[in-house]
C-alpha cells in the first residue's frame, strides 16, 4: 500500500464545475500537508499548504482530518486553466522528505 | 531572482553508462533535494542535502548519489544505469529545508536510458 494514496483519475468536467480530490496518508507521523499542482512535462508547483483548520484561496478550499488520515481539495467554478495533475504531498518531520501521491488528472473542458 | 535551473534538460543515454545532473537552487536557499518521477506517478524522494551534508536517502539503490557544493548548488550521479531509470529528476530547493518549508521545483531533466 502506497502512502500516500490519491482518487484515480482521469477527472473530465465541464467548465463552471466544482470538482473534489481526495486523499489518504497512511502515517500518522505525517505533520505537514500540501497540495501541489503539475502541468503537462513541467515541474510541480504548491497550490497551497493544508492546515487543520482548513483553508481557502479563492476558489480553492483545503481540508485535513487528523483522526481519518484524509486530506481533500476542493475547486470551485472549474476554469479551463485548472486542467492539470494535482499531487496530494505530505511531510513526515523528516526535514525536506516530501511523500507524494501518484496526482489525479483533472481535465476541464469548454 | 532566477528560480531553480537544471541542466541538462534533456539526455540520452546507453544502459550500463553514468549520468552527472546538476541543480542550481535559488539564491538564499541551502537546502536541495532530488526526486525522480517516472510517467503516471508522483515524484519519489532520492536525496536532501542542507549546508552540504545529507540529510536525508529514499529508498534508492546505491547507484545513486548526490553532493552538495559550498555555492548550495548540487549533483546528482547515477551509475550503471538501467532501462528503467528512465525518468524526470526534479530538483527542489527550499531556504532551510524544514518540514513546513515551501519547496520550488526545477523544470527537471528528462533522462532516457536506451
């Protein structure tokens, strides 16, 4: 079992859609959470940082539930630059480790 | 600022042969790490170096290794290769490394094995 472990893609939705990533961690340890976005052969770039408490940034909303080990993202009113993988990544407290999951496609279209 | 920049972007290479990567991290920034992504996953943990000592090993053979320069900048080596390490090899730099530390990628380089 992967530690990270992430919804299968590929996701297809139309512009105007609210679209929601799911995600589990297996270690507890786990202290740190992400979720990153990577376009078609270029690099990874963080989306934002998880928190507890939730977090929003614009359309993008984050949750984390400690207890259930989960991680979700939601977006809102789906654009046609949104397509891209999303990577769920999360750091054990082993300094710059970063566990990723295998990333979900999300394809929006017109 | 210029971000992370990798050379080189792409290289071919012949099984059995050895390949020199290198990472330059952005300035101010002394913590390097390296990952590879193979098509269709996530990327996976190789090194982190800080102030040039490593910190960290993923669970990579001993073909691979890594150091880090006094300028932060850092290579990645890998020997003997195999078909399959075939892959994107990413560096990502961050100022310290830390577990809540933002980590920015380079463009990687895309390494076939042939």
């Amino acid at each position: 079992r992967k530690e990270v472990e992430q919804d299968p893609g590929p996701f297809n939705v139309p512009e105007g859609a609210t679209v929601a990533f799911n995600c589990t961690y297996s270690n507890s340890a786990s202290q740190s959470f992400f979720w990153y976005r990577q376009d078609c052969r270029k690099e990874p770039k963080l989306l934002m940082s998880v928190y507890s408490s939730g977090n929003e940034d614009g359309r993008f909303t984050a949750q984390l539930n400690r207890a259930s080990q989960y991680i979700s993202l939601l977006i809102r009113d789906s654009k046609l630059s949104d397509s891209a993988t999303y990577l769920c990544v999360v750091n054990r407290n082993q300094g710059g480790k970063l566990i990723f999951g295998q990333g979900t496609e999300l394809s929006v279209k017109p | 600022d210029a971000g992370v920049t990798q050379s080189p972007t792409h290289l071919i290479k012949t099984r059995g042969q050895q390949v020199t990567l290198r990472c330059s991290p952005i300035s101010g920034h002394k913590s390097v790490s390296w990952y590879q992504q193979v098509l269709g996953q996530g990327p996976q943990f190789i090194f982190q170096y800080y102030e040039k000592e490593e910190r960290g090993r993923g669970n990579f053979p001993d073909r691979f290794s890594a150091r880090q320069f006094p300028n932060y900048s850092s290579e990645l080596n890998v020997n003997a290769l195999l078909l399959g390490d075939s892959a994107l090899y990413l560096c990502a730099s961050s100022r310290t490394g830390g577990i809540n530390t933002e980590a920015f990628f380079g463009q990687g380089t895309r390494l076939t094995v042939v």
